[in-house]
C-alpha cells in the first residue's frame, strides 16, 4: 500500500475539526497528514489552495489526485481498496 500524503484544508470551524478527528483516527501510520489553515495560510498554503482549486473546507486532497470535499460520508479505514474507491468517487479534476 505505502504511505499516503493526506491535506486537510481547515478554518478550524467544528466540521473542520471532525474530519481532522476522523482522517487521524483512520490512517494508517505509513501515511502523512498534513493540516493547512485557511484563515492563517502561509505562501505554500495559498499556492496549494489554487492548484487543488479549494473553495470549501474542509477539503481533503491525497497524493494531489483525490479531492474531497466537505464532511466524509463514509468511515476513513486506510487500505487498498479504500483508496481505489476514493480514487473513482473522488477525482481531483
């Protein structure tokens, strides 16, 4: 599988912190989170927020080809086929 790198674009709001809750308590520890704060960003940070296009948060972006977008609706099990299917339901396009 290897380890993943997972960024989590945060206002810090409530809904930001329960899917930063979630993603931590379900990756597995090969992969890498990274929080970035919006409402602080740094120079990487707005740079990142332009090339995911990130207009909502929270948004999560792995690898820099899986874009979701709000709460997730499902449970975060880091795997295989979890990020298969992230991959096809999920696309950063």
């Amino acid at each position: 599988m290897g380890g993943h790198v997972i960024e989590v674009f945060s206002s810090g709001c409530p809904l930001c912190r329960e899917t930063i809750e979630m993603v931590e308590f379900g990756k597995c520890r090969d992969c890498k989170m990274i929080i970035h704060d919006v409402v602080n960003p740094s120079q990487e940070t707005r740079e990142k927020m332009r090339m995911y296009n990130v207009n909502a948060v929270p948004t999560i972006v792995i690898d820099g080809v899986i874009k979701v977008v709000g709460v997730p609706d499902f449970p975060w099990i880091c795997g295989d086929e979890f990020y298969k299917m992230l991959r096809e339901r999920f696309p950063l396009k």
